[in-house]
C-alpha cells in the first residue's frame, strides 16, 4: 500500500492508497518538533483501528513545505514503513512544466495541486486552496503551472486581528447570516466571511481577464465547501485533490525494481 504524506505549515494529512482506491485519511497538527517516534505512536494507533499494520505499508511519498519537519517523516518511513519515501520537488518528472521565472520558488504543495487538478479535471483551471496562505494558481490547458497569487490565508488573518487589537476576541470562522454584525463577534465574522468572498471573487475575476480564455475555478482545503457555498466564483470543491495529486507524482517516478 502507498503512503501519502502531505504537511503543510497548519495540517499534515496522511492518507493510504491500495491502486487507486482511497484507504484512509487521517489528519493532524503541524509541529517541526516531532519526533518519527512521536509520529508512530499517533499514526501506529490509527492504522490499528483502521484494520491496517506497518507492515502493509510498502511505498511512501512525502510533500512539505516545512522543511524542519522532513526528517522525522522520512525516518517514519524508512525504520517502521520499511520504505525510501519520494520528496517531492521540481527535480522530478511531474508530467507537467513549470511555466515561471524561477521554478525553484513554487512550493512542493501547490505543484502536487496543479498535478492533481489536471490529472481529476483536465484544464485549464484555477486552483484555491485554503490553507495557512490562501493560493490561487493557474493552471493551463495541459497542466502546466502558470503561476498564481499568495494571500494571508483566513485563520491567519483572523489570529492578526486579535493579536493586533486588545479588544477583539478570536471568533471561529462561519458564515454570518447578515453582513451588517450587530456585535463585535458577528462583525468579526462578517468582515472575515464577506471580505474573503469579496478577495475571492476579485481574484478569479482578474485573473480570468488576464489569462482571456474560458476556465473553470476549483477550490481545495478545509475551508473550500464553506466558501464555495457563498461564491459563484468556485465551480467545483475537491477536497481530495493534493492526495491524488501525490498519488499521481508517485506513479510517474515509482522507483523501478533493479
């Protein structure tokens, strides 16, 4: 079985493979001071009360972009998965080109989005995803990468309110019934909620007249469906989408037997 390892800067997302069938998806905490030790006890337990073992784990392939955390997902792999994981970087054969000025700039994650968008939807497109920045990367014709646009991604966003001013609370991020708050915390929200739908929507909208052919968005991350539900901006929701596009890297560089 393949095991998919994606860590971004908030979440990291382990998910299992047996062909193309999804086995299971297991999500936690981004923390660089882990230990591989750390890591088996947490994911030793859910492999358990998902009926699997170590020992069915017999390929890996790991996307970060925290590069203080690789260490001890590689040693994961290789003293209890038995397995060399594959990195994921510019250097390997992605099936796609990397349309920018310095290619080496893209992080691994928004490569395996614009592998997976292609390879699950075809092009051209744009990709949202919501996570710690909230990216939207264009996609071409043939999944080539064209580039994007970096924003502050929402809980970032609203963990800078709070800091910044000593009056305003954290407030969880839903979509206000109104835009007009009728206290502070429902403000908090409108602003958040509305004034995200608002980036989105600018974005994509700018975006579309400068790429100047018709495209489809789609949106991925923990947060996609509660936008999505709010925008005609987003076509279409695809929380699975980074998962299979490692999926798809690792089929393209499999290590072949010797």
């Amino acid at each position: 079985m393949l095991l998919t390892i994606d860590q971004g800067n908030t979440n990291t997302v382990f998910a299992l493979f047996e062909g193309n069938a999804l086995r299971g998806k297991w999500r936690t905490a981004t923390d660089p001071r882990r230990t591989a030790e750390d890591y088996v006890v947490w994911f030793g337990q859910l492999l358990g009360d998902g009926g699997f073992a170590f020992g069915d784990l017999t390929e890996a392939v790991i996307s970060t972009v925290v590069p203080q955390g690789l260490r001890a997902l590689i040693e994961l792999c290789r003293d209890h998965a038995k397995t060399e994981p594959l990195i994921v970087g510019p250097d390997l054969d992605l099936g796609i080109e990397i349309r920018i000025s310095h290619p080496d700039e893209v992080g691994a994650d928004r490569l395996v989005n614009a592998v997976g968008a292609h390879s699950r939807h075809g092009g051209p497109l744009i990709v949202i995803d919501f996570g710690t920045a909230t990216t939207f990367d264009s996609i071409g014709e043939r999944g080539d990468y064209l580039g994007g646009v970096i924003a502050p991604g929402i809980n970032l966003s609203l963990e800078a309110l709070h800091r910044a001013a000593a009056m305003l609370p954290r407030v969880a991020v839903e979509r206000p019934e109104k835009v007009i708050g009728d206290g502070t915390i429902s403000a908090m929200q409108s602003g958040i909620y509305w004034g995200y739908i608002g980036l989105i929507e600018g974005i994509v909208e700018r975006m579309k007249e400068e790429i100047g052919t018709p495209l489809a968005t789609l949106a991925t991350g923990g947060l996609a469906p509660l936008f999505a539900e709010a925008s005609t901006a987003i076509d279409e929701v695809d929380e699975e989408l980074t998962i299979y596009g490692l999926l798809e890297i690792y089929r393209r560089n499999r290590p072949r037997p010797a």
